[in-house]
C-alpha cells in the first residue's frame, strides 16, 4: 500500500489543477495523481480556453502553456440570417485536449506530483484499491466518477455529444464561427427499438402514436456511429426475439430496402418541425412478425445493425420494472 498526503484520481483539468494548487501551497507534500489513461489521451470537448483560465494557471505558477497556439479575438454566431459577430472582450484559445492536458499533467509533475497509471475501481475510507492510501482523496474523474459514485452520490444528467475536427481555411483563423443550424442533415447512425402495440395500432392508422408511447420503450444506442462513417443506405438489420432459450423470431432486412431515399425522410421531418436540439429519426425495420405473434415478459429482443453494433432489451412489465431509475 502506498501511502499520500493526497491522492488526486483522474489526471484531467481539475485534477492536475488540484495537484499544483496544493503543491503551490506546500511543496513538501506527497501528492499523487492516479489516471486510468496514458498521456497524451484525448477527451471529447470543444477545446475551447477561456482567458480566465490562463489567469487561473498563471495564478498558480503554470506559464505560457497556450502561448505557441493562436488566440482567438473574433466571435461569430449565425443561424440563418440571424448573425453577431464582434470583437470578444478578451482572446481566447482552442487546443487539443490531447495537447493541453498533457501540458498540464507535465506541469502538475514539474510541480512535485507523482502521476500514477492506476485505473481506480473502488474508495473505502482513505483506502483507493487497497493499494493507495491518502489523507484527502480528490476525485476528479469526470462524469463517470468512481469516486462520486463510491459516495453514493447521484450522478448529474448526462448527454451525447458528438465531436469532430475540420480544418480552419486561411481565412477563418483567429476568429471562431458558431453556426447554429436549423437541423436537418444527419450526424450520426444508431439502433433503435420503438415498442408498438399493434392491437391499438391496427384499431385506426391515427392511433399509431398511441400506440408507441410506453414507459420504457424506444430503446436507443448502445453505440452511435458518426454518420460520415457508415453507409447508412446498404446496412443489413437483423431482428432476434428469443424466448425460453429459443429464436422465436429470426429475420433480417437490409436498409437498401427503404423505398424512400433516407434524405426525404430527413427532409420531411424538419419541413414540419423545429427540433433546436436535434432528432433520431427512426427509419422502421422492415420487419414485421405475424399478426397472432406478441410479446411476453420475459422475451429477449436484439436489434443487430451491421456496422453499428446490438442493442438487447428485456421484456418487462408493471411498475415494479421501473426501480432500477428510483435507485440512480
Ligand atoms: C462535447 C463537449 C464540449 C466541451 N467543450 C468545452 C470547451 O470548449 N471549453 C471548456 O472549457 N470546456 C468544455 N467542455 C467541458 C470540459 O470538457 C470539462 O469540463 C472538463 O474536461 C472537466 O475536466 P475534469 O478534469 O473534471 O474531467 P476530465 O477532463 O473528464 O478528466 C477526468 C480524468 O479522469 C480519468 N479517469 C476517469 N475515471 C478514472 C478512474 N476510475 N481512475 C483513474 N482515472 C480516471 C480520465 O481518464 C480523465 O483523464 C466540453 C465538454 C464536452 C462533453
């Protein structure tokens, strides 16, 4: 067991931020930062720098970490023909993460920190792991925090966000433009599972979003592929639905199949909506089981899309299923 006066899990801002800080304030003290990743690593972000933050860094004896980056005086916001665009108070700066934490990491083992590769899995008292102990335990391990969960304490909403890097044309540099779309081009390809009750559904075609809206379904995910990576047009979808340890539905279809192009899907959607937000639109399978075929508790339903991955859901029913949420 390895013991520290303080032991910082998570080597990103605020945990290399909370290392010098505290060595600033005493030298002497046997500081360690325990991250799961190896440096340079790269984190989903905008990479934006605020000008206070370099105050903050210099506040605390780090220097110059940006000054080899071009700052950015220029703002420009656009939606449609709605656009702001001035001279910010003060520059700002957009770097890497992968180059400006690791920039802070260093300066955090220049400082005196000891940056250990050590993934956490569990906090009992001042004992990380049963291998690292601390007077203070920091954590600093971002939205999916060990540390915070260890507490028992809730963790915040959490959103998807999708991020990419374009080059700057010669004559955008040193200015940010943030245009603000109205929608309507897709960023990304995932799997859903909308659940329909085909009794309401069949009653009348005006029903159908009745007969769609249950607690629970509308499954989406596990994984989304930037849309730029699949071929969205030629995907196989395979549809099992297991019960008893049996496939008692086993189908494939491809999404070539579609009879509309997927972009009048798109383009129809957002003719008769504003989504500020974005949308899934969900494109329909092709498959559909026999009419006397329904769902029991207890059946397993796996969507699998070619190039994108599965998703599998139980059947459950009654409140009861819900606790899972209660307990988060
Ligand atoms: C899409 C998006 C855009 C953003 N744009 C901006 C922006 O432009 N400007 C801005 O200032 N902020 C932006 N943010 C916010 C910014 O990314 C975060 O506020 C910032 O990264 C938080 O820093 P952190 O050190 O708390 O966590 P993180 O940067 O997430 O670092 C946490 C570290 O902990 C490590 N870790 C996690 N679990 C463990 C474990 N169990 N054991 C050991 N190590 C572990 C991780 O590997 C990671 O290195 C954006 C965020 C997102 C999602």
């Amino acid at each position: 067991m390895t013991a520290w006066d303080i032991a910082v899990v998570g080597g990103g801002p605020a945990g290399t931020a909370t290392a010098i800080g505290a060595l600033r304030a005493d030298p002497s003290l046997k500081v360690a930062i325990l991250e799961r990743a190896d440096f340079p690593r790269a984190k989903s972000c905008g990479d934006g720098i605020a000008p206070q933050v370099v105050d903050l860094l210099t506040e605390a004896g780090v220097t110059g970490i940006v000054d080899d980056w071009t700052p950015v005086p220029r703002l420009r916001l656009t939606r449609g023909s709605l656009v702001v665009d001035g001279e910010m108070q003060r520059p700002t700066w957009v770097v890497p993460r992968t180059v400006f934490d690791h920039r802070l990491v260093t300066a955090a083992q220049k400082a005196g920190a000891v940056l250990v590769r050590h993934r956490v899995r569990s906090l009992s008292g001042t004992t990380l792991d049963e291998t690292h102990s601390a007077q203070v335990i920091v954590g600093a391990d971002g939205p999916h925090s060990v540390v915070r969960r260890s507490l028992g304490l809730r963790q915040g909403p959490m959103a998807v966000a999708i991020r990419g890097y374009a080059p700057t044309p010669a004559d955008r540099r040193g200015r940010l433009a943030i245009v603000f779309g109205d929608g309507g081009w897709p960023v990304a390809v995932t799997i859903g599972n909308d659940v329909s009750s085909r009794d309401i559904e069949g009653a009348n075609p005006l029903y159908i979003p009745q007969a769609k809206i249950f607690a629970g379904a509308c499954a989406l995910g596990p994984v989304i592929r930037p849309a730029w990576e699949v071929d969205a047009t030629a995907l196989e979808i395979r549809l099992r639905i297991e019960r008893d340890g049996a496939a008692v539905v086993d189908e494939s279809v491809s999404t070539g199949s579609i009879a509309r192009p997927l972009t009048d899907l798109v383009d129809y959607l957002f003719r008769a909506e504003n989504f500020p937000d974005g949308a899934w639109l969900s494109t329909g399978t092709g498959i559909v089981p026999p009419d006397e075929f329904t769902l029991r508790v207890g059946d397993r339903v796996t969507i699998e899309v070619q190039d994108v991955g599965s998703l599998s859901n139980p059947v459950m029913s009654g409140r009861d299923a819900w606790d899972f949420l209660e307990a988060r």
